[in-house]
C-alpha cells in the first residue's frame, strides 16, 4: 500500500486523459486503479470525479479501470465503451448522490435488481443495469473534497449468482479505510493536476496578454537588464533583451531612473514613473517610465512605457508662446523681465544696461495705412534690432511699439554707442506701404541695471522716463538716466507719482480743499470760492496738486481724478444742503483729458442731471490752452452746462495762445487772469496794461474777471481800481478743508476807510 500511492499519483498527473463528451470527462487511471484492486481483491474499481472550477475543469469525471481480465464484461461491442460506465453515465443523479456521500457504503446488485441502502436512492441505477448478466457487490468509499476537487472511489465485485446484501455493521473497516485514505490521495492528486492545468493556462493566458497589449511593455530584472519585452516594445523602443536600461539614457537623466526604481523596489510606492528622453538618433523622444512589481519569484519589475513626446513638444510651444511675442518672435515683457531678475540675482557683479525703445509716431502709420502696414514694420524693426545688437545681446518687445534691449556687461559708453547705432539705422531704414513711404525713428532711454536697486521694476521705470524724455527733447535719439538729471528726477516723480494716484483713487486717499475768489467791487451774500484737491500720504501729510497733476495728465489718470472730485464735492453738497445754498459760487476744474473724453462727458450729463438742487451753483474752469486746442470739444461742455444752470470759466488766461481772437467763439461767464500778471501789477506797467485790457475787454464782451496770485491788499486795491470782479490769492485766504467749512455767508475782505485797506482773516 506504502508503494502504491507514488505510482497513484504518477498516474494521475502523467497517464490521464481527457476527452470532453456530453458535458463530461473521462480520465483512465489504469495503474493506479490495478493496484487498488489487488489491495483490496476486487475485480475492478472507478472513479467519480467533480471539479468546480467552471473555467479550467469539467464538472463530472468517471473514471473505469478497463481491466483485462474483465475487459469482456466492462467493454461491449457498443460504442466502444462499457456497458457499465454507460450505466453511470445514463443517471447523473445517481452519480451526484454518490459523490454527495460522506459514509462508506456497502451495495449488493442482484439481477439488475439493487436492494434499497439507508445512505441513498439506487432506483434508477438499478434500472440502468437491468441488461447486466451478473451480479456485482460495490464497495464505495466516502466522498473527499480537496480544494476544488471532489473524489468517489468504488470497488467493484463480480459474482456468477446471488449474494445477500451486507449491512452497514458487517462491513469490512480495513477496506474501507483504505479506500478512503487512496480517495484522498487521488483528490489531492487531482486538485494538484488542476491547479498546474490552472497555472499552465494562465501562464499562456498572461504571456499572450503582455504580448498583445496595446503599450509598450518589458520585464527588469534586479540588475535593471530588459528581460523580456512585448511586440510593442520590440517595435517601438530601442530596447533590446538583455541591455541596460541605463545605457539608453544620458548620464544627467541616471540619478532619477534610479529614486524612480528605488522607490518601488523598496516598497515607498507600489507603482512610480519618471519621465526621460531617450537616445533615438538625431530627434529627442520624450517617455514615461512606470514600473510596478511583477509578482514572480524572480522579484521583476514590470516596465510600462508610453511616448509622450507630442505633449512635450506642445509644452514647449505653449512656453514657447507664453514667453515670446507672436507677431515678431521675441521675447515678450514676461520673459524680459526674468532675464534681468537672473541679472541682479547672480553672485557676479555683471555691469548690464536696459534700454527702453519707443518708435516715434507709430500710430500716425497705423491711421494712414492700416494695422497690417503696423505689423510689418515691427516685424522688420524687431529684425533689424537683433542685428544691431551686440552678440549675446537680448531684444523683446514689451507691448504695441515698445522695445527692451538687455545689454550684458556694457558700460555707459557701450550703451550709449549701441543706442547711436540703432537710432541712426532706424532712421535710414525705408518703410514702403502700398506705394506710401513712411519715416521710421525711435526715441531710446537707457538706464543702469545696478545690483543696488530695489528691484528690476526700478530699472524699468528708470529706462521708461530716459525713454519719455529723448521722446520730449524732438526724438530721433536716445538719453541716458542720471538720478542726479533735474529733468529725469521730475519725470520719474511723475511716473512713482501715478503708482500713487491709482492707490489713492483705489483707497479714497484724497481730500477736497477750498479758496476764496472775493468780490472786490460788489456785495455779495454768499461765499465764491474754488474746490482744490490734495492726496494723503499714509503718514497723514497731504501732497499739492503741483506734483501729482501733471501725472495724472500724462498717464491717463486726469479724467478718473476729475470724476472724484465732482463726485464726492456733490455728495458734501448732499449733505450740506443748508451750507450749500447759503454759497453763491463753487468752481471746480476739469483737465483737457476729460473735455476729449467721451465717456466722461456722458458720466458728467448724467451726474448732474441728478442733482438739480445743486448744480446751478457750479461753475466749471478749464484751462485757456486746453479749449483753445480743443476747441471744439469746449463748446460741447458750454452746450452741456448752460441748460444746467452751471457757470464755465476760462483758466490761467494770457497764458497760452492769441486769446483775444478766441474769445469771441467761447461764450464764458468768467475769465481768470493768469497769475504772472498780478504778482508784479503794483510794479509794474505793462502788467497794468494787460490787466486793464482784460478787464475792458470783459465789460465789451460781457464776462466778468477774475485775478489770481493776489498776495497783498495793495494787490488788491489795485485790481479794484482797474476794474477787475474778483480776486483769488494767499492774502484772502489760504486753501482749507472742505469738511471745515460750517457757513456760506460771505465776510468782506476789503473795507475801504479814508483810502486804507486793511487785511483781515474769513
């Protein structure tokens, strides 16, 4: 018995069959089965077999020993297959009875006739051998389950006549507990050859699987050696079996393919990928490596590659174009400006210059020929710059007609000659649009990149007001920034100054002044004077008006000031409705800016159309200059205002252009004479002149005169005697809040008394 379970189990992995019919398997286990029967002395034994696994087994197994010297009882004529199997085989209940028995069993089979057992129904097997000639004695073990497996044995004895059924009690234990212990061998020897068949399939299975996945895969061993690769790989990657992964790399890529393996070898990660370009000839193909573990003894990695070499060349468009003009190829201001942070950022003390470049009149091309015309020369300009500059030398556009040059290590010498050169290119360069010539120049500001300043923004600004300054002094050429030039350091408060008025107007940092303008030859009841505007510093000291003004004019910001002050003046008149009416005038500037801006001018209609209660005390001042050159535009704010009751004033007349030949085409309810002909009026007669010319003029012309810079009471006096309405001036009073004015009655400021005037405080 000790002999026979290795040849048993031979038998079963090695010498069985299968063959699929009607749903079932027939195995023969010839040898293992003969040394069962001399065992146990019967004539013949089977097997009855379930396996589970609906995948790689069959659900029924009956295994028939087709022994010789039976051979003529268990194989007939019939099918080539013994009458005895097909007796099984015709009743699966009767199989699936047995194979649900878990006692051993005893069963007597006389003339087709098998006697009723305590275990099972044998009916229809009875029925089915009713053609057998003899009587068979059936010794069945119990039913053994290993793993997916279920095993029945039996043990078959022929007889020539009738034998007595033996009970349950009578049954021999040593047979049976052989026939059980050999169930259980062949169970395990079963389920053993099914997990192999199992292992074998999906080993085939997963061998095709890699083979046929769509991705480029391979296996890596622990030397990091391709093992084994897919047909994708194969044709794909220049991989081959047995190479290095290493060794298709550049050495700077090495150090991250290895953290990628180690941080899956060492468990960090179950799956980590790295991205690298490989060596394939002249073009460089960017991959992603993801490596997981293989599951194999042989600790593999299994290697995933994918070509993301379209992504990388996408990435490097979009860089490509998030840091270069589209329209010439150049460096854009967010690529120039990280150039000079890598300047003040080195170690190295690198003596650089930025230059700013403006072309001159650049949008006259773009009225006259069109933007396309505007385009091209940019481009031809954007050209021509890359090879007037020095080699190593870098050239972008900062926006419209705007042009930063990065200078390394140039002196000012170096620089200015460099901004020579292109002015004096530029200007020969020939520019011809559809027959129609245009002359090309540019105004250059250059500034030093000093590893002291406070950022690149400084420089910037720096380069930015030489530039505005070459365009002022006639263009065509370039100026250089020294801190210590009164008219750089004037411009460039001017630009720091717009910083500033953006912040004030964004955190309401300004406050609303007021100065009198006194009558000098008539009563008047209620106060006259003009609203004057101060921003607040944070440290609370107010800035004049002389400072940020004129940058306000000349970046845009004039008309978002002027909004302000019309805006929150109306809203102290709200608010101060009773001091409001008392008032008799309130003056109030508007810049040129603002007359030329449309939208402003609707802003203003609408404005005062909802305040009627206060704007028939407005009075409106705009300078002699502005509606002299914007004439037309003047005479639209007279058609706006007068049907609102409100007053226009002509400011700082005498000042600007032949007014006398102007005056007759504004309709003004006052006139301003400018202060430079009243601070000497006392003294001087030309002065007095001018003065009483004006003042003839208004009683001709029927508009009243107002004298500003009225320092004195002699001052004054000496305007009433010539005839002037009003005066303005420190010696009337000097500007205040607005938030302190409590009452619009007006006190006298001159009282006449034996032909002495004396000064006295409102």
């Amino acid at each position: 018995m000790v002999n026979s379970t290795p040849q048993l189990l031979k038998s079963v992995l090695s010498e069985g069959r299968f063959t699929d019919e009607h749903a079932t398997t027939l195995a023969l286990l010839d040898e293992a089965l003969i040394q069962v029967c001399a065992q146990v002395s019967c004539d013949a034994a089977f097997i009855v077999t379930s396996q589970q696994d609906n995948l790689f087994a069959p659900s029924l197994e009956v295994v028939d020993t087709a022994k010789r010297q039976v051979a003529s009882y268990f194989t007939l004529e019939r099918d080539s297959q013994s009458l005895f199997t097909q007796a099984l085989l015709s009743d699966t209940e009767f199989l699936d009875l047995l194979l649900a028995n878990e006692f051993a069993l005893e069963l007597s089979l006389t003339d087709g006739d098998i006697p009723p057992s305590e275990q099972m129904d044998t009916s229809k097997f009875a029925h089915a051998l009713s053609q057998l000639p003899q009587w068979l004695h059936l010794a069945v073990s119990p039913a053994v389950t290993v793993g997916n497996v279920r095993v029945m044995l039996a043990c078959v004895y022929i007889h020539n006549q009738p034998i007595e059924v033996v009970r349950k009690d009578d049954v021999n234990s040593c047979r049976h507990f052989y026939l059980e212990d050999i169930t259980f061998q062949v169970a395990s020897a079963m389920e053993l050859r099914r997990v192999s068949y199992l292992l074998e399939n999906k080993e085939r299975q997963y061998q095709e699987l890699f083979q046929q996945l769509p991705m480029a895969c391979a296996l890596v061993d622990v030397n990091d050696c391709v093992v084994v690769q897919n047909q994708v790989a194969n044709q794909s990657l220049p991989l081959i079996e047995g190479q290095s992964l290493y060794d298709l790399m550049q050495s700077d890529d090495h150090p991250l393919l290895e953290d990628t393996l180690h941080i899956v070898r060492t468990g960090m990660l179950r799956q980590a990928f790295c991205e690298l370009p490989l060596k394939t000839g002249i073009q460089q193909h960017w991959y992603k490596f993801s490596f997981c573990h293989a599951m194999n003894s042989q600790k593999q990695l299994l290697l995933m590659v994918e070509d993301i070499t379209e992504r990388y060349r996408l990435a490097d468009e979009l860089s490509f174009h998030s840091n270069h003009d589209a329209l010439t190829g150049l460096p854009n201001r967010i690529q120039f400006e990280a150039l000079l942070e890598e300047v003040l950022a080195e170690d190295e003390e690198i003596q650089a210059c930025v230059a700013f470049l403006d072309l001159d009149q650049f949008q006259v091309i773009n009225d006259l020929s069109g933007h396309l015309a505007g385009d091209q020369l940019l481009q031809q300009v954007a050209k021509r710059l890359k090879q007037l500059l020095r080699k190593g030398d870098v050239v972008a556009r900062l926006g419209g007609d705007e042009f930063g040059l990065l200078m390394y290590y140039a002196d000012e010498e170096a620089a200015k000659q460099v901004a020579k050169r292109i002015c004096h290119q530029l200007f020969e360069h020939e520019f011809v649009w559809k027959n129609v010539q245009h002359n090309v120049s540019a105004s250059i500001g250059i500034a030093k990149l000093d590893k002291t300043a406070d950022d690149i923004y400084q420089v910037m600004s720096q380069a930015d007001a030489a530039c505005r300054l070459a365009k002022e002094e006639g263009r065509n050429r370039w100026h250089y920034f020294c801190p210590d030039d009164p008219q750089v350091h004037t411009l460039y408060n001017q630009m720091v100054a717009s910083v500033d008025i953006t912040g004030a107007l964004a955190l309401n940092q300004f406050e609303l002044f007021y100065q009198l303008i006194e009558p000098l030859s008539k009563a008047e009841s209620g106060l006259h004077m003009e609203i004057l505007l101060r921003m607040v510093q944070d440290d609370g000291k107010f800035v004049s008006p002389g400072v940020f003004l004129p940058a306000a004019e000349r970046y845009n910001l004039a008309s978002r000031v002027d909004r302000w002050v019309i805006d929150n003046l109306l809203k102290w008149g709200s608010d101060n409705l009773e001091t409001w009416r008392e008032l008799s005038m309130v003056s109030l500037n508007l810049s040129a800016m603002s007359l030329a801006d449309q939208k402003f001018m609707g802003w203003l209609e609408m404005r005062l159309m909802v305040e009627p209660e206060l704007v028939d005390k407005l009075c409106f001042e705009i300078t002699e200059t502005a509606a002299v050159s914007q004439l037309q535009q003047a005479t639209a704010l007279i058609d706006l205002l007068q049907p609102l009751g409100c007053k226009l004033a002509l400011d700082d007349f005498g000042s600007g252009f032949s007014s006398f030949a102007y005056l007759k085409c504004l309709n003004v309810d006052f006139v301003k004479i400018d202060g430079q002909f009243v601070v000497n009026l006392c003294r001087d007669s030309s002065d007095q002149a001018i003065v009483n010319a004006i003042c003839q003029l208004g009683k001709d012309m029927n508009f009243e005169v107002i004298a500003e810079f009225v320092e004195s009471t002699e001052i004054g006096f000496k305007l009433k005697h010539l005839g002037v309405d009003y005066g303005q001036g420190y010696a009337i009073n000097k500007p205040a809040p607005l938030s302190t004015l409590d009452s619009g009655i007006r006190h006298p400021w001159l009282i006449e008394d034996n032909e002495q005037f004396i000064g006295g405080d409102i």
